[in-house]
C-alpha cells in the first residue's frame, strides 16, 4: 500500500491501515533511531508510537491529506 493509500484508508476508520502502517514503518524507524541516537530502546520504541499516535490523530483530523505527507523519516 502507498502512503496515499494508507492516508485515504485510516481517514475513512479503516484500523487494519493504521496496524498496517505502524508495522511495516517500525523496523526502519526504529532501526534509524538506534544508529542514529543511540538511545534507550526502550525510549526510541516509545518515541515511535507517539509519533504513530500523533499521524493517526492528525489523518483522522483532516490535518494530513494524501498531497501533504510523506511517513518516511
């Protein structure tokens, strides 16, 4: 699924895009964090939920559309 995909689908209520998303983008992000911060990971893996929580906030808001993001990092 694209990122526009996944935009559309989780403002339309679809949750299996959401778990969808949050998977397929954890390894990397978290990955990312660890090279790049080096920080607790149990801290990084709570930092990127919270950014997950955040984007599904904002989709479900209207405050991210299928033209204004990206969910890579």
């Amino acid at each position: 699924m694209t990122d526009q995909e996944f935009i559309r689908e989780i403002a339309q209520g679809n949750k299996d895009a959401f778990t969808a998303l949050y998977t397929q983008y954890r390894s990397e992000f978290i990955g990312y964090m660890r090279k790049r911060y080096k920080g607790d990971p149990d801290t990084i893996v709570d930092l990127y939920q919270e950014s997950c929580i955040v984007l599904y906030d904002r989709i479900c808001s209207g405050k991210v559309s299928k033209h204004g993001i990206c969910t890579m990092t």
